[in-house]
C-alpha cells in the first residue's frame, strides 16, 4: 500500500536561512571556480589527514596539537598557531577552519595548553614545540621551511613573545586572526608584546585577519577584542611588510566552530552573517600568503576587496620594504 506524503511550506528560521545564505555562496563559488578558472576563495580538494599528539619540553610547558596535512600535495606549506585566550581553548574548537586549510594544501597545527595564560613563557617554550614537530609531524610532505606562525586572538601574543626572544629565519611569515596584546580585557595588568609608541624589534610579513565587530561590546558591555589592545595595534607595530583585511559584519569567535560561534554570543559581539563564507576567506587568504612567501605575486588577492567572499576593508604597509620580501625573521 502506498503512503502520500504532504509536505507544507513553512517560512525558513533564522538557522535554516544562515544555512541556505552559505549553500548559495559556496554553489557560486564552485561555477565562479569551473567557468572563469581558479577561485582563491573556492574549497580545496585535498584530501587531509589528522594527526593529534602533545610536543615535548624540556621546561614545564608542553602544547597539545591537532594537525590537518593534505594528502597528495609534496611541500606543503606549514601554519603553526595558537588558540584564543593564550592557547588555552582545545585545538579542536577550530577544526572546521583547519580543515579548511589542509584541503588548500596548508599543513594547519593548532596548539592549545592546560592552564593559565604565561604569554613570556608559553612564547620561549615554542622553541622546543617547534623543534618537536619539525621531528616528528609530516615528514615527505610538509615544508618546514616555509614556516609560518600565529594564532587567534591573545594566542597571538604568545608567538610574539616568541618572535621577541627567538628571531630566527626559520619563521618565514606571521598570520594573525584577530590579534590580541595584554593581559586583561581591561589593561590593568601590564603584560604586552607589542607598544602603541614604537616598532617591534623584528620583521617579517604578515598577514593579519581582524572583523568589524572585534571591538564592539559584547553583551556584558566588554570587547573581546579592546580597540587599543587589538588589530591596529599590531598593525602600527609592525616592522616589516603587512596586509591587514578586515570583515566589517563579522565577530572575533567567528573563525572557531559553529557550537562555539553559538556560545560564543554571550561573549562577545555578534551578527547572524554566514559563517562559511568568512572562514573561506580566511582560508583563501592565508594560502595567497603562502604563496606570496614562496615568491608568487599573489598581492591582488590580498588587496582586491572586491573579489572577497564578505565584505572587506584592505589596508597594506610595506614598512619601506619591496619584493622580494625578508626570507625570515631578523632584527631590527
């Protein structure tokens, strides 16, 4: 006997609308990518392998990492960052933008830790992370040199601390999501890597992701990213050459996964934009600036907002630098 079923039209919820906005990006995304040739911001097509294990120290301080490889690629570019607050929130809550990025062909390694944020101690502690990991993650097919470091939000201020006490070549480039110095929202601790008064003593180009509503209040009337702590303050510090791009109706936890994202809200300023979208963005952009690192000229991609997934602002310093770019970290 047959069932006759009757299906009713109801109007969409604001989930299913979020949902459709990013199904009709991403299907113009793949005919923009079929009929005009690449698109930078089009998904990947890697296949991306997940490795998860802790690096060893020879201090008290060792990071638990996730790490999504592409399959099939020789070479891969590698992006070492830090979680939010310090490296204190689980690498797994960024797994859909790491992916992301394995299947663009970038070897993503996401470090978090258990415990309070120690940005000057967590930073010099890298050195043994990093030497772990160019010992035992991705032998055949990464590229251990060319290395880039970062992180999001106050992760980025313990790569800094890094960079501060350890300048070395290996470090070809910076990415930064949303950056954040200091201790405190409030500034009351006085714990900062970079000065609003004077340059960092190291350069190397960067690439630097911030959102519009960064610095908006959340709902409990605090920034999770305070304008004089945050994007800008990296950008003028800077000493080498940097792109900043910033996505005016997103918010600073719209990089992490879409539970978080949720969560997040109570937190920090939000907009109910697509997320897919954005972090597509942040995916396309990061391997132009590989790419760049590797001497392509892939500087339109940083700089043409109007081939961008969402809506952007793009703001470049060369800092007197011209191409080639610094190959790694040095002094200044």
């Amino acid at each position: 006997k047959a069932t006759v079923s009757v299906l009713y039209w109801q109007p969409p919820t604001k989930k299913t609308t979020k949902t459709m906005k990013s199904t009709i990006w991403l299907l113009g995304t793949l005919c923009v990518s079929a009929c005009l040739g690449e698109d930078p911001f089009a998904p990947g097509v890697h296949e991306v392998t997940t490795l998860r294990g802790r690096t060893e120290s020879d201090t008290n301080v060792t990071w638990d990492y996730v790490a999504k490889v592409p399959e099939g690629v020789e070479g891969a570019p590698v992006l070492v960052w830090v979680t939010g607050w310090g490296g204190m929130l689980p690498s797994e809550m960024y797994d859909e933008l790491s992916v992301m990025l394995g299947r663009k062909g970038v070897a993503s390694v996401v470090l978090w830790r258990v415990g309070g944020p120690q940005p000057r101690v967590d930073g010099r502690s890298l050195v043994d992370a990093i030497s772990y990991l160019q010992g035992h993650l991705g032998a055949g097919n990464v590229d251990w040199d060319l290395l880039a470091l970062g992180g999001h939000s106050a992760g980025n201020h313990v790569w800094c601390d890094y960079l501060q006490y350890s300048c070395t070549p290996v470090v070809k480039g910076v990415v930064m999501m949303d950056p954040v110095d200091g201790y405190d929202p409030f500034g009351i601790v006085n714990n900062y890597c970079t000065s609003e008064t004077q340059k960092l003593n190291f350069t190397l180009p960067a690439l630097l992701m911030s959102t519009g509503l960064d610095p908006a209040p959340g709902p409990e009337g605090v920034p999770c990213a305070p304008a004089n702590m945050s994007n800008t303050r990296f950008f003028h510090a800077w000493s080498g050459p940097i792109w900043m791009v910033n996505a005016t109706a997103y918010g600073h936890l719209d990089v992490c996964d879409p539970e978080i994202e949720e969560i997040g809200t109570i937190i920090c300023a939000a907009d109910d934009s697509p997320k897919l979208p954005y972090k597509h963005q942040v995916a396309g952009l990061t391997k132009a600036f590989f790419q760049l690192l590797s001497g392509d000229d892939t500087v339109p991609v940083l700089t043409n907002t109007t081939a961008m997934p969402v809506h952007s602002i793009s703001t470049v310093d060369a800092n007197g630098w011209n191409p080639p770019y610094p190959g790694g970290c040095r002094r200044v």
